[in-house]
C-alpha cells in the first residue's frame, strides 16, 4: 500500500481531529491533507519528478510530517538530514544523495550557505521558518499553490524514503525504504483511526530516525494527535505530556532514565499517559523497573528493530512488564524483562551462528531477520555486503542474543564495533578516520565503553606523533568541529602504541577489557 | 448492522479485511456471506 493512503483513512474516519500540534500551531486531519495537498503542488512547479531526493533539515515539526506526505503524492524520495550534523557530514550526504530540494530550518540557514558550494548537485533551497532573498518561503509556497489531484503513478515498492544510517566502514550509507516498508507493518500491527478512540503521542525521537518516521506513519493511520517536540528535553517533555494530555510516547533507555529521575518528577501530572514504548539501546533493568513503579498507569512496551528491518522487529508487551505471581513466575517475569520480547507476526526472526545455522534456544548468536519489509538495496545500488544480507534473504542486525524455549529474544553485544550513544549509532570507524586526520596524531582507535547514562559512550586511543604533545581537550574539540557532537570522544586515552594482531588489526576487545570501566570511574560529562 | 466508520470487517471464509472509511445503509458481503467487524487489538502497536 502508498503511504498516502495513511492520511487519506485517517482524514476520511477523523476529519476534524488534530493531526499534529507543534510550538501552538494545531492542524487538523482534513486541513493537514489540504496543505499535503498544496505543497506537493509546489514541489511539481520547482521541478521535483518521481524518484527525485527531496532533503529536510531541521529539528522536530509539523512541516516534516508535510513535507513527508507531498514528497511521497508525487512519487518523490524523503531525505530527513540529521539535524545534529556539521557541514563536512552534511556535504557527504547531500552529495551522496544529490538532493533537488533541500528544506531548511531557520537554525541552519548559515550553515547551508556554507557548504552550498561544495555541492555537486545544488538543490533548490526553501526556507521553513522566515523569508530570505533568493530563497522561496514554505508558507508563500503553500499559499500560492491551489488544491487538486496529482496523478502520479506509484507503487508501493517504490522507495519513499532514504535514511541514512552510520555504516560499519565509517561513511554513512543511505537505507532505502519503500511504502511497503512501511505499511506492511502498519497494516499487520496497528489499529486504524476510529471516531470512538483517540490516542495523543508525544514525538521526541529525531524524524531523521526510522523509529521517528515509523511513529509518525503509525500515528496518521491511528487517526493520532501528533505532539511534535523539536528535539527532547526532560522538562519540555512533561510540560507536553501535561498540558496536551499526550496518552503516548516514544523514548530511548536515556530519556526515560532523565523523566523519572527529574528533580521535579513527582510534582508532574503525567496521569494521562497510557504507553510508553521505549527502543533504540539496550534499557538497564534498574531504570526499566524503576519506570513500572513510577509510572503505574503506564503500559510499557521494548521494541527492538533497525533502519534496515523498516523499525520492530521484535517485542516486549506490557504483560511482560508487570511483575506479578508466584515466587517462580515473579522470576521469570524478571528476568524477561532485560528481554527484547518476541518477533511480531509480519517478521521472521531467529540466532544462527557464524555460518548462518540456526541455532538451538539458549544459544549466543547473531540474531537475524527476514520479511517483506527488511531493505533489499542502499542507495545507488551500493552492494550489499553478504554479512549484512545473505543469500537466504536473513538481513544481519549485528546484535548478538540469543532466544529461550518461550521464543523471548535476549541481547548480548554486538558481532560489530558499532557504538550506540543514547539510540544514536556511532561508527567508531568515522571517529577514528578524523582523528588520524590531525596532523599530531600517529594512530588511533575508537571503542564503545559502558556508561550508566548514556548506554555507551566512544573512548578514543590515541597515538601521537613522534615528539608531539596534546590534550584531551584538544583532541576532542577538533572531533566535536568536524563531526556531531554526540559522536566526538568522551575521554582520550594517550599510548604509545596500539595492540594489534599479526595481521596489525587492532585488538580492540583488548582495548574494551582493559578501559571497560574508563566512565565509570570518570565522571562524563554529559552535554552535546 | 449498517457498515460504520473507521470499522474494519473481515471475511470469516477467505480472511479478507477491509476499513470503512464512509459509512452507508449497506452490510459488507464477501464470499456469499455477512463480513464480521474487527475488535480493535488488545495489545496497544509498538510505535
């Protein structure tokens, strides 16, 4: 099915209900549909054809769940940008996907006129928020465009989306997901809009993020009210749940920890909410428990899932998170919830091991996935590594488990040296290529060590150059002007030498042993 | 029963679904027989 279609249910069933609410701007189902309408209009008067790349970069808003619905009406690839980006990772990505139009937040005006240069294929620039010379204005597009059909002829295995995600050789790689990507899993996992239930969710997870895209395709089908935060904040975030009387959110491991230990936590009414559905990272029990007994009201739900599956793939329901029965059940209701639950019915998922054998339950392995939603090509018909898809059509998550006699799925590490910082996946390979690029460094590593906060955090070891002499400060300040800053190193560690193997491959699981508790013992500092 | 909006019916011989998204007067028929409305999911979706 089109994702279209998503918007044209939900504004049938629930017309004049809010779709999306956005720093006080409210817009209903049938006047959302209307600007889709109008917008995607003006995308076809710039230009924009079918299969054409239309980029966004900006922070959280209604104009993504627009932009979004009139790119896909004109057969149109949505490029969400990772807003948390510099210019030297932004010129990569939109020389990668050569973009025709570009969308942009006020924030990131100066930004783009910086790099605009340095792009091979110069996209049409439109800004969100305000008028600039030379640059067309969102809301004079919208306004100046009429209403009508577009017949554009699409289908459903037609990419809709390009995410770009951190790739395991250190250069992002574009995901390609089609409409069925999307849908299969809507129409197989969620309940339609409905004139008799209303649902409100709060979406703080980046648009750039699959998990954020699939909320918003969910919650338009759902007939939902949207309460779009611009990017999360513990104390915005209650605000919202508060006064919008959001009944749903989506968080990672680290917002819910920051929700129920805020300061103020117990002066917030947060009785409206109903579930919480929390993925992205691996949840510390204490904090998952800890959130049961906070938030009584609340049916909790861990979804487990990648860019390249289209979001879940599996999941731990709210009866999972009630811990309740005899002594025996109590424990294994424990223990299920450090759980990342069951494949859902649209999806098969199981753990082979390393010649992709299936393995018996209780056996570590890789865990793997197949269905009609799992990505089949990155852009531009980047080969696909075999270790990432294999013949069988088993995409590799890279996430070690394995699964018990119940079919409950179970983490333990990752067959890969990806970091992942609060949801964020962080390629230690990219770290380590700007690293070496400082003229007083020799060699480097980049690995992932445990952090109670935030999941894991990169630990850069560094090698300088024969009679060179540095700080950790300064070393991480040249990371943090030349790529995001959730992704520079927090802690530099000097040696003189690297561990590595005949081959001169670094031991980093040496290296991860010997620092595993570097954050632990050293106070992390914790802003971006 | 008249079809109602933003109901689902299912077809109980070949499993058809379909979602009324304009109510009518009329009952959804498929194979012969009266399609039965869905219960929403007891489970709340994942996202």
């Amino acid at each position: 099915m089109i994702t279209t279609e998503l918007l044209n249910i939900a504004s049938s069933i629930c017309p004049e209900r809010v779709a999306v609410s956005s720093e006080g701007i409210k817009y209903t189902y049938v006047g959302l549909s209307e600007r889709v309408d109008r917008l995607a209009k003006s995308l076809l008067g710039l230009g924009v054809s079918k299969g054409d790349r239309v980029a966004f970069l900006q922070v959280n808003c209604s104009q993504s769940v627009e932009t979004y619905f009139a790119t896909a009406t004109i057969g149109a690839i949505y490029v969400p940008l990772n807003y948390r980006a510099k210019a030297q990772e932004l010129v990569y990505i939109l020389n990668d996907t050569e973009a025709n139009v570009l969308y942009i937040g006020e924030r990131y005006i100066d930004l783009v006129n910086s790099i605009i240069d340095n792009l091979t294929l110069k996209p049409a620039l439109i800004s969100l928020e305000k008028r600039h010379s030379g640059m067309p204005y969102y809301e004079d597009l919208i306004s100046s465009s009429p209403l009508g059909d577009i017949s554009a002829e699409l289908n459903p295995d037609d990419t809709t989306v390009l995410l770009y995600t951190a790739g395991t050789t250190g250069l992002p790689k574009g995901v390609l997901l089609s409409h069925n990507s999307f849908t299969i899993y809507i129409l197989e996992n969620v309940d339609p809009a409905d004139p008799e239930a209303h649902e409100t969710i709060l979406i703080s997870v980046p648009m750039y993020h699959v998990a954020g895209m699939q909320a918003m395709l969910v919650s338009i089908y759902g007939g939902r009210t949207i309460v779009m935060e611009r990017q999360f904040q513990t104390e915005e975030s209650m605000e919202l749940i508060e006064s919008e009387k959001v009944s749903r959110a989506i968080v990672v491991p680290t917002m819910l920890k920051q929700i129920i230990d805020y300061p103020d936590f117990a002066k917030r009414d947060l009785s409206s909410l109903k579930v919480i559905t929390y993925g992205a990272a691996p949840m510390p029990i204490d904090v998952i428990r800890k959130a049961v007994e906070l938030l009584p009201g609340v049916s909790f739900i861990n979804a487990f899932g990648q860019t390249e599956t289209s979001s879940t793939i599996t999941m731990l329901g709210p009866e999972d998170h009630v811990i309740e029965g005899s002594d025996e059940e109590r424990e294994i209701k424990l223990k299920r919830l450090s759980s990342i639950g069951k494949a859902l019915p649209d999806i098969e998922v199981k753990v082979v091991d390393q010649d992709g054998k299936g393995l018996v339950p209780n056996k570590i392995g890789e865990i793997v996935a197949r269905g009609a939603r799992v990505m089949n090509e990155y852009w531009k018909g980047e080969k696909l590594d075999k270790q990432i898809i294999d013949k069988d059509g088993w995409i590799h998550t890279g996430d070690m488990g394995y699964m018990d006699a119940d079919g409950y799925f179970y983490l333990a590490g990752r067959s890969s040296d990806m970091i992942i910082r609060s949801g964020e996946n962080i390629s230690p390979a990219e770290i380590e290529a700007i690293l070496l690029s400082h003229a007083k460094i020799e060699d480097a590593a980049v690995i992932g060590i445990p952090d109670e906060e935030w999941g894991e955090q990169p630990l850069a070891i560094v090698v300088l150059a024969r009679e060179e002499s540095s700080s950790a400060d300064e070393i991480i300040e040249y990371c943090r002007s030349k790529i995001a800053s959730y992704k520079k190193p927090r802690g530099i560690i000097f040696v003189n030498e690297l561990p590595r193997n005949p081959m001169g491959k670094v031991l980093k699981r040496e290296l991860r042993e010997k620092y595993e508790n570097y954050f632990i013992s050293t106070k992390t500092e914790s802003g971006d | 029963m008249s079809n109602l909006l933003g109901k689902r019916y299912r077809c109980k011989v070949c499993g058809t679904e379909v979602l009324c998204t304009k109510s009518g007067d009329g009952e959804v028929m498929c194979c012969a027989e009266k399609m039965e409305q869905v219960t929403p999911r007891p489970i709340p979706s994942s996202d």
